[in-house]
C-alpha cells in the first residue's frame, strides 16, 4: 500500500516528512518523493527506491538553509499499482503550472477517460500512473479556492482515494480527503500532521481525527476544517491513540499476518474492483493483451507456480475445467523447468507468484517462453521480474503482504483467477445467464469473508483446544481439494506441527495408518457437491479415534454428529466457498502458532520470497 505523509507547523518541515516515510517503510514500497513549499513556490524531489534515495537527493537540492523557508510538505512511498516503479512515476505529482501538488493512495477507475479529456484541454502527462490526473483535475478546477477545486475535481473520480494537496496559491494551507483510503490526521500544538496511518503520526502527538468518506479537510498549523465534497461543515471526534508506534505499524494488530488476514475484505475489493462486466455478464481482463479471437484458441493451460501460489493454481485448474471446458494442469514450477514440458503453440502458461521473483517460477516461465507457449502473470507485485518477462498478465492488487505465510495474496489469486475463467468461459459455452450469476457471486466474495472474521473468537477457541497437537491432517474433496492443502501449509509454516493436506478418498490408500487420538482432523465439510462422501471420510477418522475438526455450512447442523467440533462457513457455491473457508483456517493456524508461542511474521528457516533454486 502507498504512504501519505503531510506536515505544516513549527518543525523541521523535510526532516518531518522523511521521519514519516520512513515509519511508513514496513507497507512495502518501490520508490518515494516529497513536495515542499518554499516562498510561495513548490519544489518536488522523488527517487525510485527506498526512502534513503530520496534522503541523499533531497541533501543535493534543498540545502540546509533553504529549511527555514519551507512552511509545509507532503511526502509519499509508492506501491506501483498503474506504471512500473519509476521516478516519473513516483508522487508527488504536479499539474503542468508546478502549483499544485498532489499524493494519492488507491485506483481511480475512470482515468483514462479524464486523462483523454484533460489532455484535449491541453494538459501535459509525463507519468503512466492514474494518480497524476487528480493534479490536472484540480488545476482544470481552480478558480482561486483550493478547498473547491480538490472537492470539485475528486466528485469526477471513480474509484478509491486517500489524497494530500497543496497549492502555491495557498501555501498556508494543506487538503486532505479521502474515499476507501484511510486519511487519518494529527492534530499538534501549532502543528498539523496527515497521513494514511497512523504510524507516521504518534510520535508526534496522539490526538488523531480519522477522515470519512468523501471528507475533505482543509489543515493549517491551527488546526482543521472538515466539509463535505458539497461543501457542508462536517464535525468528526478526535480520539486518543495510545499504541506505541511499533503496535501502529501493525495497525493495532499483533501480527502483520492477522493485519493482513483481516485485510481480506478490502484486498479482495480491490483485486475484482473494475474487473466484473455487469453487462455483459463477463470479466474485464484489460491486463491480458490477447483479442477474443485469440482467446478462443487457447486449447490447454498450464499454470505453473510454487507453494501457495500453486494451491491457488489448484483452485484454477478447477475454475478453466468447469467453466471454460479448456484442459488444465498445474505443475510445481521446478518440476516443469527440469521436466522438458510439452508445449503447443496454442498452449497458456500461467505464473503465478505474489512476489514476482520465484526463481523456479520465472525460471518456468523462460522455459515455456522457448518453446513458443502464450505466457502471462499473476502477480501482486508491481514491476517484478515474472510481470515483466510474461509482457501480459494480471495484477492482483492485494497490497504489500509482509508476513512471510501468504494469505490476503491468496485469496486475491483465486478471485483473480475465477474472473478470468468467467472470461474464458463466456467466450466460450458459459451462458449469459451463468455469467451474470457468477459475477453477482464474486461481488459476494468480501462480505462471506468479513463474516468468518466476525467470527475470529470461535475459531480461536477451537484452535487453543488443538494447539499442542504433533500432527494434523487436512482433507477436502472437489473445490475444497486444494483448500485442505493450502490450510496445512499455513499450519506447518508458522506452527511447526506436522501438518498433511490430502484428497479425502486418498486417506485409506495409506495415510489413514496414522490415525489417532492424538491427530486431529480438519474436515472440509461444507455443503457442496461431494458432502456426503466426506461424512463417510470423516466417520473413518472418528473410528481410528482421531478427533475431527469441521468446516461446515452455517445452518447443517447433522455435520455435528460427525465432529468434535465445527467452524461455521457462510452458505456460498462450490465455486466461491473455498475463499471464506480459507480464511478461517489462516485464523486457526494463526491462533495456533500464537499459543505455541512461535514467530508468526518470521517464521524459522522461511524467506517470504524463494529468489533462490
Ligand atoms: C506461502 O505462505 C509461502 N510463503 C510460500 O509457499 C510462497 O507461496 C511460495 O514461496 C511462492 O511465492 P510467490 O507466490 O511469491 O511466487
């Protein structure tokens, strides 16, 4: 995710600002800039990189003794979503006057369409980026007051944002505002402080006021004025933060990992905002360069990845299979490196992989690129390796994951995933009918999964019940197949305990000789296709003693008498319950791993990026 940072008051303005992108580092980032107001002029410094970059740039054009003349700044790190990680397109960015200046967090949805018009109107772009639109929006909107100008420019903007702006015109004054990226503003003596999270702001003061919605703040050293985008006065409290600011980093989570977890909602938003076509009942893939025509001839797909990437190609397999009718296999993606692959000219090959730099992966990728294969991404991370050697894929927009075991990555994944079998599908024999349900069930997606959260305690009721077991087991059937394999990679990766992910049927092929009181079982019961052969599972597991935990429908109660306990899954098709279901065994490997003490974000002998073989 982007930091904000904006400062006007007493201090050191660059010294301030820089303190504030540093508190924000841990959010991930790829390069980061600062704009400050200096006799009624604005200067911008950005780099591409890390926050140090910026330092030794900022020491070059703004000597000390320029300090006492700057009144005011704002400040950014960028997580590139539109544009590689460039300086050009690092914020701040300018309209083509240099005096007004602008950070922005979020995607705004129509900016090609404003870019198209504010250029026929003779504006300049230099970036690639959506954000640089909201400074020639305000400036085409400027008549003198800067406050209405930013509200009458951000009333055109479709999408998410969390913006700071300044203006030379007013160079006592800062605006913030936000719509579905947090603003949050400290409020100091004869000092004023905007940012996305608090981070950047508690060690200045702790007297915090959080944005609304399409408020818009004007903030000057003496304090703030918040209206509506239609100009009405708005009051909002001010509350007292009393984390320390290591605790705010985590955004008042433990854990980058429960943070992350929790995050699932909003991530999931952001990876299928703009990507479902209502009308057309279809998805909207305008990352993959391929026409219908070409689309259609696609006759195999292989998807090749590692780890959890590669559950969420498992989850794929089944999506193109079911929906699009196109033959499709996964394969660790060192396995098809080394394994001399079969590749037709009509064969796609998916990466996927959050980091973008999985050397096995990428190193598949060239494989497959060498023999002729369509190749595209899947990636989260903007600018990486395996986004630019495919040349095509799509982004998931999950934000920067931090802790090492990857779940708001998944989850993003697979609902990337399912648009782009929608797509297929409906290029194919996927009826307009079945499409449009589908689209209705993917814009479902992030309320199933804020129901799970809600229901946090209960799971980690249960998962103190198991935390001192050895050994578990995770079996699923169908779409819940690769699910049991991802919910035991979770529980291996921050718990250490032995955990197996199977097939259901596979159990009596062997593994079931392991059965015991002391191995629990997790059972995928939800009530989908394939339940009933799961009791029958799950009755054998109970008759070698072993005690059988149960993700189930909420409402099947007859799961009850075939487990010790239950975790209740909001009702949901086949194709869409495996997200909710994963989340609730990332929270139960997460309450785990917490009981037995052990390092959740860093776990032992894990890189959260294999840029090695
Ligand atoms: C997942 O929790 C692990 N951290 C690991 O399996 C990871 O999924 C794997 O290394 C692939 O990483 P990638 O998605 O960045 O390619």
């Amino acid at each position: 995710m982007c930091g904000i940072v904006g400062y006007i008051g007493k201090r050191h303005v660059v010294n301030t600002l820089i303190d504030g992108l540093k508190r924000l580092e841990y959010r991930g980032y790829d390069s980061a800039g600062i704009a400050v107001m200096e006799n009624n002029s604005i200067s911008v410094i950005k780099a591409k990189g890390k926050v140090s970059e910026l330092q030794k740039k900022v020491a070059e054009k703004l000597p000390a003794s320029a300090s006492s003349d700057i009144s005011s700044g704002i400040a950014h790190t960028r997580w590139a979503t539109h544009g590689p990680p460039t300086e050009i397109n690092a914020h701040p960015h300018t309209d083509n006057s240099g005096r007004i200046a602008i950070v922005h967090n979020g995607i705004i949805d129509n900016y090609v369409e404003l870019k198209k018009h504010l250029s026929a109107k003779g504006h300049k772009f230099v970036s690639e980026t959506d954000s640089e639109v909201i400074a020639h929006l305000i400036a085409e909107c400027f008549e003198g007051d800067i406050v209405q100008a930013v509200a009458a420019a951000l009333k055109k903007l479709e999408g998410t944002f969390g913006i700071a702006v300044m203006c030379a015109d007013t160079p006592d004054v800062l605006v913030a505002a936000r719509r579905g990226s947090p603003i949050v503003i400290g409020v100091g003596n004869s000092e004023t402080i905007i940012a996305s999270d608090i981070s950047a702001i508690i060690s200045y003061t702790k007297r915090v006021i959080f944005l609304n919605d399409n408020d818009i703040a004007m903030v000057s050293a003496e304090g703030i004025d918040i209206r509506s985008l239609d100009n009405v006065p708005v009051s909002r409290e001010t509350a007292h933060i009393d984390w320390d600011a290591e605790a705010a980093e985590k955004g008042g989570y433990e854990h980058f990992m429960l943070k992350e977890i929790f995050e699932q909602p909003a991530a999931i938003s952001n990876a299928i905002r703009g990507r479902l076509d209502e009308t057309q009942a279809n998805g909207i893939l305008s990352g993959l360069n391929l026409s219908a025509r070409e689309m259609a001839m696609i006759n195999r797909i292989v998807i090749a990845s590692c780890g959890t990437s590669m559950h969420a190609g498992m989850m794929a397999e089944y999506y193109f299979e079911d929906l699009a009718n196109i033959p499709t296999e996964v394969e660790q993606a060192a396995e098809f490196r080394y394994r001399n692959p079969i590749i037709e000219p009509n064969t796609l090959v998916l990466a996927i992989s959050q980091s973008g730099e999985t050397a096995d992966t990428l190193a598949a990728v060239r494989e497959a690129a060498n023999k002729g294969a369509i190749v595209a991404g899947i990636c989260n991370v903007v600018g990486s390796t395996i986004a630019r050697e495919t040349g095509q894929g799509l982004y998931i927009h999950a934000g920067p994951e931090i802790g090492v075991a990857s779940t708001k990555a998944f989850t993003c994944q697979v609902a990337v995933l399912l648009i782009m079998a929608l797509k297929f599908g409906r290029g194919r024999r996927l009826s307009r009918h079945d499409g449009m349900k589908l689209v209705e069930e993917i814009k479902s997606i992030p309320a199933l999964v804020t129901q799970v959260l809600e229901k946090a305690s209960d799971i980690e009721r249960i998962a103190k019940k198991y935390a001192d077991a050895e050994d578990f087991f995770y079996i699923g059937r169908g779409y819940l197949y690769p699910v049991a394999m991802e919910g035991a990679l979770k529980l291996k990766e921050i718990s250490y305990i032995h955990a197996e992910g199977y097939h259901a049927a596979e159990l009596k092929h062997g593994p079931i000789a392991l059965l015991e009181r002391k191995v629990p079982v997790i059972a995928l019961a939800n009530d989908i296709p394939g339940k009933d052969k799961m009791i029958a599972n799950m009755q054998e597991c109970r008759a070698r003693k072993s005690p059988v935990i149960a993700t189930a429908t909420i409402g099947d109660e007859e799961i009850k008498t075939y487990s010790e306990d239950i975790i209740w899954i909001p009702r949901s098709s086949q194709l869409i319950t495996p997200i909710p279901t994963v989340v609730a065994l990332q929270l139960f490997s997460y309450y785990v791993a917490k009981e037995r003490g052990c390092s959740i974000d860093q776990p032992r002998n894990l890189a959260k990026s294999v840029t090695v073989e």
